[in-house]
C-alpha cells in the first residue's frame, strides 16, 4: 500500500470510528419530563451496564409514560433517623416490566449514593430493577456497599447522576404525604398526590 493510500485509509477509519469528530456517547443523558418540570439524568452503562441498561430499557420502551414520584423520605420521616434524603419513583403499585436484574453493588461500580445519584430500588440483593428507583437528595452513603442502613451490607446500586432538575427534585421531596402505611418502615412517606411522569426519553 503506498503512503498517501494508508495515510487515507487511517483516517477514514478514524472518522468511522469517531463519527468524524463526535464522540460515541457512553453516558447518555434522559429527560422526565413531570408536572413540576424537567429531570434530566445523566446515565451511566459503562460503569453499571445491568442498572443502567434495564433503566435505559424502561425508558426506551416508554414504560414510565404516565407513572411517577410516589414516595419521599427527609428529616421528619425517616424512622431510622440517620438524616436519609430522597424520593422514589418508577412504575408506582404496577408490576415491572421484566424480571428483577444482579445487584450491581458501588463496591462494583465505584460510584456511590451521594447527592443527586440515582438508584436501584430492592428488597433483597438481585430483587431490584428499574421499575422502581430513587434519586438521592443528600449524601446517603450508608446506602453504599458496607453501609449501616440494610442489615445485608450490599447497598443499592447507582447508575446517573441529576445533572439538572435538582430543584423539581426538591420539590417532589416537599409535598404533603399520607401518614397511613403497610410497611412501619415507610410510615408517612408516601405523596399524598403522586408527581406524574407524563414523558421518558433520551436527550
């Protein structure tokens, strides 16, 4: 092959490899769109691809079309009284769609359960999936790998960050919850009016 052909060659597969200068995206973002504004998360697969993708799943296939925000924990109801900081959401009271996925635990990903991640929610570890995950407001990390708050020590698994809409979080986080509940563990802190969902979609 002569020079000026290879030196052609290499940087046609460059660009292919490259889309010509634009980087593949590994960390897509997605937008929720709620009644009280925007949410968007920032998604990372390359560090936890079973979270991560199961979430991009559900998003994909508008799953949380038209579900929401449903629970919130702050100051004055968490039972454990550790200061833990969030609000859940996802598919509300329906099933998921599709079966429960590994625990990815922060001791795996190296991510953690700081302000603004998102998370798995579960019962036990590999009970979880995307159909139900939460957005930390605070530092939560005794709810990473070797924390205090679950008495197995596996944490819940985090997949994105917010990188805009901590305020609407906030907000969910403030709403007027119902006392009553099944479970003493999360008395008083279900919303009272759930935040809708009405969109899900990639940026």
């Amino acid at each position: 092959m002569r020079p000026l052909t290879r030196r052609v060659s290499l940087t046609l597969l460059a660009c292919a490899l490259t889309a010509c200068g634009s980087k593949i995206d590994k960390s897509p973002n997605v937008i929720l769109e709620t009644e009280l504004g925007l949410i968007e998360i920032e998604v990372y697969p390359e560090k936890a691809p079973l979270s991560a993708g199961d979430f991009l799943n559900y998003v994909d296939r508008k799953y949380y079309h038209g579900q929401g925000f449903y629970r919130v924990v702050r100051d004055d109801n968490d039972p454990r009284e550790m200061g833990m900081s969030l609000i859940q959401g996802g598919r509300g009271n329906l099933e998921p769609m599709g079966k429960p996925i590994a625990h990815e635990s922060t001791k795996m990903t190296g991510l953690r359960n700081d302000a603004g991640s998102v998370a798995i929610a579960r019962e036990e570890p590999g009970t979880g999936s995307a159909a139900f995950f939460f957005i930390n407001i605070g530092n939560n990390n005794f709810l990473d790998h070797g924390g205090e708050r679950n008495p197995d020590g596996e944490g819940y698994a985090v997949f994105g960050k917010v990188v805009s809409g901590m305020d609407v979080v906030k907000q969910i986080q403030a709403g007027e919850v119902v006392q009553a509940s099944e479970d003493e563990r999360t008395q008083g802190q279900f919303l009272k009016n759930p935040v809708i969902i009405s969109k899900a979609y990639r940026k």
